[in-house]
C-alpha cells in the first residue's frame, strides 16, 4: 500500500523537510515530550531555530473513526481530523497549531503541526502568574469557543494556551482530535459537562480553592450561552474533587460504627484474600475512621493509617492507638517500596479512570510485596441499578466501577500479579475486593 501524504499550512521548506513519511518518522526519533499512551505519543522536532511537533497515531479506536466519519469536519483517521479542525479554528479566528501535514502508513498516521506561541494555563498556573482577570479572561476564550460551535470533550488547563508576548492576551487550544466542529449554539450539555470535569481533573493537584473553579466554570458556560437552567444544572451536578470536606462536625465517629453487619461482610473479603505476614509493615491508605486497625492487629501486622481528611486522622488515632498522616492518595509522601503491604479499602470506587490510576501508580511505588484492592464491578444489579438511577436523574458520576480484567492489566503494568479475589455476591452486588503480589525484584 502506497503512503498517503497532505500538506495543509506547510511553507517552502517544510515540504522538503516532512515530505514523506519515512523522512517525519526519522524526525520524531527522540523520547516522548509527553507520556506516551498505546495509540499516542508527541515528540518534538527544533532545527534552526523552528520548532515543531509530531503527533504519532499508531491506530484510531472504532468510537473514533465512527466519530470521524460522522461528525464535521469529516476525516478518516486521528490525525487528518486534527489537522482540520486546527485549518477550521484559524479560519474562523480562534488562535491553535498551525497543520503542516498528515502522513499515513498503513495503520500508522503522523500529523505535524508548527509550535503554538505562549504557555499553557497550566505552566501559568504553577508559576503563579495568572491573576483573576486573566483566569476569567481564560474561562470566556473557552466559552466562546463552544459558543461557536467548537466542543472539546478534553479541555484542560494542559490544552488551553495564552501568549504574553504583546502583552494582550492571545488564548488557544490543542490536542485536538477528539473534537468536533459544529454549528453555532449546537454543544451539548454532556460535552460541556464532560469538557468541565475534565479541567477540574486537570487542576486537581494545584490546590486552587473550589470558589476559583466555580467561577471559571460559570463564565465559561455564561459565555457559551447556555441558558441558566442548563447552567444549574452543569453546575450542581459536578463531583467534588474529594471527599474530605464532608467528613467534619461528628461524621467521622458516625463513619466508624456504621452498619456492623456489613463491616462484617466485608472483613470476611479481606480475611480471605489477605496475602500479608505477621510482622509486615503495612500502609492503610485512605484509612478513614480507622475501622481496618482490629483486623490489622488480630493479623499480626505494624500499619500506619493515612487519609486526606484531618478529622478522620484523629478519629482513627483514638481507635486504633496508632498515629497516622495526612496525604492525597495520588501522592503519598513515602519512598519507594517503603511498607511491606498497602490496602486500599472502599476507595477506588470514588475515582475516576485518570484518578484510579495515579492511585495505583502510588500504592504499587510504595508497596514492597502486596496490593489489597477493593472495586465496584461494573457488571452487578447494583451497578446497573445505579446507573438507571443516575441517567434518570441526569446526574453526573459519583461511583465508578471497573472490570476485573481492566485491573489485572492495570497492575501487571506496574510489576504487579493477582494471587486472590473474592466477591460479596457476584452478579448481584457490586463489591470485589482482590489481592496482588509484586513479581520479580
């Protein structure tokens, strides 16, 4: 099959430097600028004083091609859809990547685009630059975007770039091909409410109080004109970035002798999958109200607790004699494989795909032998129940469930295998809880 090239914005020079797809695959050599994922990775090219980079798509997923082919503007594959909605958005005004050309091997498509100018909102954000005019600033830019017809299902801090350099602001976008271009007013509200969660993902880690991201949200979608209804609705039904807040004002101790039976239940799971030795250290994380310490004890084990919420910690101090610390399960404050053992029980469930992730990522940094997971199974009554309940009510997600292969891979990623797994009642109920163990060194 014959390689397939399209130059879209390409100068001169360009044409003779990208002009086959072997010549931009020796150009793109070097690591990844990005985390590479396994159908993406970004990778720059800088030769005389220019600065491009090449966007790798090693296939299009199915969602995506049916997407590509029905939606505007219509394309065949991930990187031509990229480059057209950049050529669209710079038709119309709106500052993203210039499109130099998209190449294609088979299942392989390679799209170049010129550096955009600026920095991300992200970088700013880290930095300390943004103040709140240039957010709200930031928060209309996206608006009027949508307004016109843009959707961006991935917007986030990360995508949404401002150049300084004439001292005007200048907003722009990229990453850019899961969207999709249509008529003015056309977004819809599961775009914009997917669009929303993902740039509170995005900030998560920056500490920016709910106030701020309540207000980029609010411009942003005053902005994109949708009517104050849809507005409430948007507004009122986002998941809250944790959970800590809710647990003040006596919740904890309530948390703590809530429903015995089902305690009991649950620590016959654990008691039948637990792969821990006595004498291992072990890392209770979030540890809540402390209710895993008796089992902890009766199996032998030093443990410490850590959770996210203060008035946990305390509580958990009070009932367990152990003194715990307070951390963000995406970024536990300990060296690599630094416990024995880690257990994360009733958590996971909380997390989105991104969030459950990170968490993994940490449990298995710092666990030197086991991982103890719990996880809501997406095929169950339960889940299914939920799920009609939440759809009904056009509500946003508060409990997600994963499968258990999904897991399985998850941590064979990271150097981890299954050694146990039981359910409460499978099919019927949603709670699995698994154990693995570290392979190799």
């Amino acid at each position: 099959m014959r390689d397939e090239i399209e130059f879209f914005e390409a100068d001169t020079e360009e044409r003779e430097r990208f002009s086959d797809f072997e010549r931009i695959l020796e150009a793109c050599d070097s690591e990844p600028v990005l985390p590479a994922n396994r159908l993406r990775s970004v990778h720059r090219v800088t030769d005389s004083g220019r600065t491009w980079f090449v966007k790798r798509f090693r296939a299009t997923q199915r969602k995506n091609q049916w997407r590509n082919l029905t939606t505007e503007p219509r394309a065949r594959f991930d990187g031509t859809r990229e480059a057209r909605v950049s050529e669209a958005l710079r038709a119309q005004g709106t500052n993203a990547p210039r499109p130099v050309v998209v190449a294609r091997r088979r299942g392989e498509t390679l799209y170049v685009c010129a550096e955009l100018g600026g920095r991300s909102l992200r970088e700013l954000c880290v930095d300390g630059i943004p103040d709140r005019a240039l957010a709200d600033r930031a928060a209309r830019a996206s608006g009027s975007m949508f307004r016109s017809g843009f959707a961006l299902p991935d917007l986030s801090a990360d995508h949404l770039f401002v150049d300084l350099a004439d001292g005007e602001p200048r907003f722009a976008v990229l990453d850019l091909h899961n969207a999709t271009i249509g008529k003015p007013g056309s977004v819809s509200e599961r775009t914009l409410r997917r669009s929303l969660r993902r740039f509170r993902r995005s900030v998560r880690d920056l500490d920016l109080p709910v106030a701020i991201q309540l207000r980029f949200a609010m411009l942003l979608l005053l902005e994109s004109g949708v009517d104050a209804e849809a507005r409430r609705r948007l507004l009122a039904h986002f998941p809250p970035l944790d959970t800590r807040a809710k647990y003040s004002a006596g919740r904890p101790e309530r948390y703590a002798t809530r429903n015995p039976k089902r305690h009991g239940r649950e620590i016959e799971l654990l008691n039948a999958v637990w792969p821990g030795q006595p004498g291992e250290f072990v890392l209770d994380l979030p540890c809540g109200a402390g209710r895993l310490g008796e089992f902890l004890t009766e199996k032998g084990h030093r443990f410490v607790g850590a959770d996210g919420a203060f008035p946990m910690l305390v509580t958990a101090a009070d009932r367990t004699g152990q003194q715990g610390f307070a951390a963000d399960a995406t970024e536990i404050p300990l060296a690599d494989r630094a416990v024995d053992g880690a257990v994360c029980f009733r958590f996971l469930h909380h997390c989105g795909d991104e969030v459950r992730r990170s968490v993994l990522h940490e449990l298995t940094r710092v666990a030197r032998r086991f991982v103890v997971l719990s996880t809501f199974h997406p095929i169950s009554t339960h889940n299914l129940q939920r799920e009609v309940r939440r759809r009904l009510r056009n509500e946003a997600p508060r409990r997600f469930a994963v499968s258990n292969s999904r897991l399985d891979q998850e941590m064979r990623q990271r150097g981890f295998r299954l050694v146990a797994r039981r359910a409460q009642s499978p099919m019927l109920r949603d709670l699995w809880v698994s154990a693995f163990e570290r392979t190799g060194d």
